[in-house]
C-alpha cells in the first residue's frame, strides 16, 4: 500500500514529509490539497484533520496529522533519519520541537504575509517584529552547525535537519538571505545534496509561481 | 536523586514540567531562573541550554531542554500521564505538538507584549494580529474538547492536557476570557481538581505580580 500525503507545494511542513519518505525509500503518492481557495477550511477537510492543517498523511488504517508526528512514523516504518543512538534521537525530537516552536511557524506566517496575503489584511509592524525573533533563531541554529554538519550531532542526516530546513529552501522573500548564515548555507546545500533530494517544488503539487 | 527543573513562576512551559513532575509524585525542585534581568541570556545559562530558554530538567547525568522533551522524560520515568494505549500516546504526541506549534508560543509571546515588554518595543498591530491567531487556536481546542474529558482521547489526564493548558491559568490579560470557551473552561477546571494540582505561581519561585 502506498501512503498518501494530502499536501501543497508551497507547505513547508508537508515538504518536510514528502523529502523523509523519499530519501528514505518509503513508497508515497501526493494528495494535492488547494489550500489557497479554502480547501482547508471544508467540512470535508476538517473530518481528515479537525485541525484544519496540512499535511495529513494515510497510510492504510492510519491517519496521522502533525509533521513531528509523520516524521515520527516514517523514522518507524523505515528505521532510517531518527539517529543511530538513542542520545541521538533525543536530540531529534529535542530539535523537531525547537523548530516547530521557534523556527518553521513563524517562517511560515513570515512567508504568508509577504507574498500571499492580500496587502491590506497584513497589520503594519507585524512583518519586522516576526523578522526580529527568526533573526534569533537563526543565529541559534546557525551556532549550532558551526560545530557539527548535521542538526542532531551524529554523523548523518536524521529528521531534525528535514524539519528545521523544510522551509529555508523556497524562493519566495521573508527577509533569510542565506549568505547572512553561512553555517545555514552550507549545511542546506549538504541535505541538498543527499541522494534523491529535490526541491519543494519538485516533490509535491503546487507552486507560488502558478498564484503569481 | 532529585531532579532540578530551571525555572520562573512566569513561564508556562515550565510549570507544564513542574505541574507534570508534581502530578506524576516525582521528586523535583525548583532552581530560579532570573529571566527578567536577563539570566537566559548570560554565557553560563548558554551553556546549560544554548537555544536560551526555560526549562532546562537536570536528573542525574540527564540535561533536557524544550517542554515537550522534558514531558515525554516524565511519562518515561513515571510511566503516568502518557496514555494508556499505543492509539492514545500517539494523540499525547499529537497535542503536545500542536500545542507547541499553535497555542502555547503564541499565549506567552501575546502575554508578554501585554504585561512584560516595555511599551514602546510593542508594534503596534502585532497583538491583534496574534490575538486573531489564537482565537483559531482556541477554537480547534474548545471544538476537540466537547466530545472528551481529555485532550487524548483516554479517560484520563495526559501531559497533553498539561501542554495545552499551560499558559491558561495565568492571571495576566492576553485578551483570553474562559467565559468564551465553555469547554475550556470546564476542562481547566477539571485539571486544577486533580489532586495535586497547583497554581503555577505556587509551584515555582517568580511571580508577575513581584514584577509590577
């Protein structure tokens, strides 16, 4: 059976998803969600995930809602990206709550208000007051892989770079340059370079440049 | 050995840990943590946490930060408040996350512009801007709590409800009201009526009311 990930393009949270079940060999197929004409606000929807949030991800009698738990799953089902030891997969799930936190949400708003919200709906001060707390995020993850090349300390890529990164890789402007972050930088160019890495935009249905 | 939980009275994260611990019969104490004059930011408190937040657990050779790591520690070392099937931990897993990702960062940011923050350091439309998010997020959780005492499902509390609830029961306005969220509101009665229970400024040192 092939697991089904209902997901858009532009969702980095379901990237996130869509990039551990095919780097890790995990057989899925996209279920194109058209999250900007309200998809995600039906009835129908919200029997799938009451949450109202992509992604969701089935696969055979299960239905899993929440990208650190559809990581959680594929890490499972695949024995491959939560770590070698278990000090290491602490470190994963410690990394997958600081993103969900600190780091993706507020990247995903950022995001939203400058490219798909209509100008008028964005209140003036938010965009630079959620630009400030990404600065300190990013300075905290970039730190961090200044003393090691992969988010969980061990010597492969585990979930917790797919979770912090999912987002750092559109091409849509909310204020991250890469070249601010050199750590950042280069550490993104090494997930990108892992066998069968592809860009959202690649992975799933859906894309910014088609709203334009 | 006892385990030491970092901490201040103002932080919902760490009384979910402390309400947790307290809950669960687990021996722990309190180590103040001066975050209003600046202690997250010091190189010491760095080097304890670098991501620079409260809490930190300290048990034995064991450091753990991010709340959501610490409650899952808790459930492991109690095996209480985790759910009592594989179906129920996983909606424990589930909430946290959401939690994480939806409520709990958005109360203390929104709370902290209101109370805590100088005044001329707030922009002026960022909260009604977090005060409209919230509304959503409150909206999923009175929805989900109509239909089962606990956030997970069981039939009884887990950390879930812990994590969920965290920040609501502080007495400082954010411009949430529980008489707009019968079900919450009866929920977070039910919690404070476990034995044990206690305020969160009974139950770690730092209190807002000390600030003003």
């Amino acid at each position: 059976m092939t697991a089904k990930l209902y997901c858009f393009g532009e969702s980095g949270n379901a990237y996130k998803c869509a990039l551990a079940m095919t780097l890790a060999d995990m057989p899925w197929q996209p279920v194109f969600v058209d999250f900007f004409r309200g998809e995600t606000r039906t009835l129908e929807f919200r029997k799938l995930n009451p949450m109202g949030e992509v992604p969701v991800l089935v696969d055979g009698a299960e239905t899993l809602s929440q990208s650190g738990m559809i990581l959680d799953y594929i890490v499972g089902q695949t024995g491959q990206l939560g770590g070698r030891t278990k000090a290491e997969a602490r470190q994963v799930w410690r990394w997958v709550l600081w993103d969900n936190q600190r780091l993706s949400g507020t990247v995903g708003t950022c995001r939203y208000l400058m490219n798909f919200a209509a100008k008028d709906r964005v209140p003036e001060g938010v965009v630079p007051f959620l630009q400030a707390r990404l600065n300190s995020a990013y300075t905290i993850l970039n730190d961090h892989l200044a003393a090691r090349p992969w988010v969980a300390g061990g010597d492969g890529p585990t979930v917790a770079d797919l979770a912090c990164a999912g987002y750092l890789y559109y091409p849509e402007p909310w204020g991250f340059s890469r070249s601010d972050w050199p750590q950042i930088d280069r550490w993104l160019d090494r997930i990108a370079a892992l066998r069968g890495w592809r860009h959202p935009y690649e992975l799933m249905p859906g894309n910014a440049l088609d709203l334009a």
